[in-house]
C-alpha cells in the first residue's frame, strides 16, 4: 500500500525547472535573490558612471598626433607621446635610417618560434631554418660585411633587446635547468651535491647582484685588451639566474612522479636513459606546466634589470620618454 502511495505521489512532483543559456545564468548569478539583485544594480549604476566618462576622455576627445603645446589645452588623453616617441621606445638608441634591421630581426624571430609551435615540423630543416635565420639576425643586429652599417651593441635597446635577452636566455636555460634537475635526484653524491650547491647558491642572490658582476666584476679578471660584449654578459647572468629557478621547478615534478613509473619502466627493461625519456621526463614536465610559465613569464619581467648595467629595453626605453619634461605632464 505504501509503495502505491509513493508512485501516486512521484506522478505527481514536476522535475525542477532548469534554465539554461545567458539568461538563465544572469538568473542564477545576478538576480538569485533580493540582496544579490540590490547588488547587481548598485554595480550596473557605479559601471554606468565610470566607463562612458573613461571611454569619452580615452578615446572620442583624445589627442593622437597634437604637440605636447596642443595637449596641454585638450580635454582628452594625450596618446601623441606614443607616436611622436614610438621609433625610441621600439628601438632604442639603434642608428635611425638602420632601424630597419631589428624589426626584420624581430619579424624572422618571432616567425621561426610561431613556425616552430607545431611538432610534426620538428625535422633537420627546421634546425637549419633556425641556424641560418640565427646568422641574418646577427648579421642584420650587428652589420659590418655586405654593406651593412656597424652597430655597436651598446646601441641595441627597446624591444629587439628585451626578446633577445628573454628567449634566448629561456633557450639555453630551460634544457640546463632539466639536466640539473635530473642531476640533484642523482645518486651519485658529487654530482648531487654540485647541482645542490649551484641551485641554492644562484637561488640565494638576486639577478641584479649577478648583472652588476658580470658587468663590473668579471671583467676585472680577463686579461689585459680582452673583453667580453656587455649584450653577452647580461646574457650567461640570465640563464645562469632562470637555470636555477627552472631545475626546481622540474625537481616538484620529478617528485610528483610515482614509484610505479620506474618500476614499469624498468620492467620494460629500459635503462636510465630511456626511462628519463620516454617515461619520466614526459609526464613530469606536463605536471609543472603552470610553474614554468611563471618562470617564463618572470624572465621577460627581469630584462627590466639590465638598465644597471647601462642596457635600455623596452621598459627602460618607455620610461625615459615618460621622463622627458615635454611629455611628463601627460604621462
């Protein structure tokens, strides 16, 4: 008897209403109940009275291509800095008329990185595309044969020294840092020990300390007429500093690893060689993507640190031209 009543009661309770698509979830999310309604248009109103002002003063009455004088009396953003200052802020102190050397050498680079994204173009004729794009970059940053003026590396700035001290400092760090890594979680005592040592000991000095070293230290113990490019020295203190910080990232995934991996492995009869790479490597460096990001994305935020050492990258360079009193007003 009960069970009949259950089945007469269930016949008759509708399944929940539920409500899908955008406004079923401005339903659910904004206007749930009188308090979170309250709020929701508290926040439309305060939205309301902030952005068409902004849009108003950023970009209908703004000023593109006035004169500092003629921004002074404008109603809206003065943008003109950008354009009348964009070549130094992009460049640097690169020879005007040669400016366009860097912007190949950026358009080669970052086109050889976009090209290289996808594996299955990973063969001999992508390394020799990089090899031979490696050799016009250099020839086009540093001119001197084929007719092309010679530029100091001193005058190298703005965003073609920023991309070069960032991707190719993670270049050469990123496999250091593995090889490290690898070499902290060895058994073999000196060699843990070294990477232990190195790890804790660049981990433990800021990057400035390491410019500031191979900038005015290192030189002091070359021998006399013998010097190394400031660009190069800047250059080996990166990824000496971005290796270190790299291996531990890679050891958190080594140490993610479970022992059944080795195990298996080593029941497949591979040696350590193939296990790091087939097996090991593979899944712990997919574990520790989100860190290595962070690193990455630290290393292009550290090329601000050159200026030190009398480098302007790009955020040097932008900060200079906000310096200039003709501009600071609007900056």
């Amino acid at each position: 008897m009960d069970i009949a009543a259950a089945a007469s009661v269930s016949k008759k309770i509708k399944p929940p209403v539920v409500e899908v698509g955008i406004i079923g979830w401005v339903k659910t999310n904004l206007f749930s109940g009188w308090l979170n309604s309250l709020l929701t248009l508290v926040m439309l109103f305060i939205l309301w009275k902030i952005i068409p002002p902004f849009i108003k003063w950023a970009f209908i009455d703004s000023n593109w291509i006035s004169t500092s004088e003629q921004c002074r009396d404008a109603a809206g953003a003065c943008w003109s800095i950008i354009p009348a200052n964009i070549r130094f802020i992009t460049f640097g102190f690169f020879p005007h008329d040669q400016q366009w050397r860097p912007l190949i050498a950026m358009i080669m680079l970052v086109g050889l990185l976009f090209f290289s994204q996808d594996r299955k173009r990973w063969k001999k004729s992508l390394a020799y595309a990089w090899i031979a794009g490696l050799i016009i970059m250099g020839l086009l940053m540093k001119g001197g044969l084929l007719g092309l003026k010679s530029v100091e590396s001193t005058q190298w700035g703005g965003l073609p020294l920023t991309l070069l001290l960032a991707i190719f400092g993670l270049t050469a760090a990123y496999p250091l840092g593995v090889i490290l890594a690898l070499g902290r979680q060895s058994k073999m005592p000196i060699v843990r020990s070294l990477c232990v040592v190195y790890i804790e000991l660049i981990r433990g000095v800021p990057l400035i300390t390491l410019l500031f070293m191979s900038s005015v230290v290192f030189p002091l113990f070359l021998p006399e007429g013998i010097t190394v490019d400031k660009i190069l020295r800047a250059q080996v203190a990166i990824i000496l500093f971005t290796t270190a910080y790299i291996a531990e990232v890679v050891r958190g995934g080594l140490q993610g690893m479970s022992q059944g991996q080795y195990e298996a492995a080593k029941s497949l009869g591979l040696n350590y060689y193939q296990t790091m790479r087939l097996v090991i490597l593979p899944q712990a460096l997919k574990i520790v993507i989100p860190p290595t990001v962070s690193v990455l994305i630290s290393a292009f935020k550290d090329t601000s640190l050159v200026v030190i050492i009398a480098l302007y990258d790009l955020l040097k360079t932008t900060q200079s031209v906000l310096s200039d009193p003709k501009w600071m007003a609007y900056s």
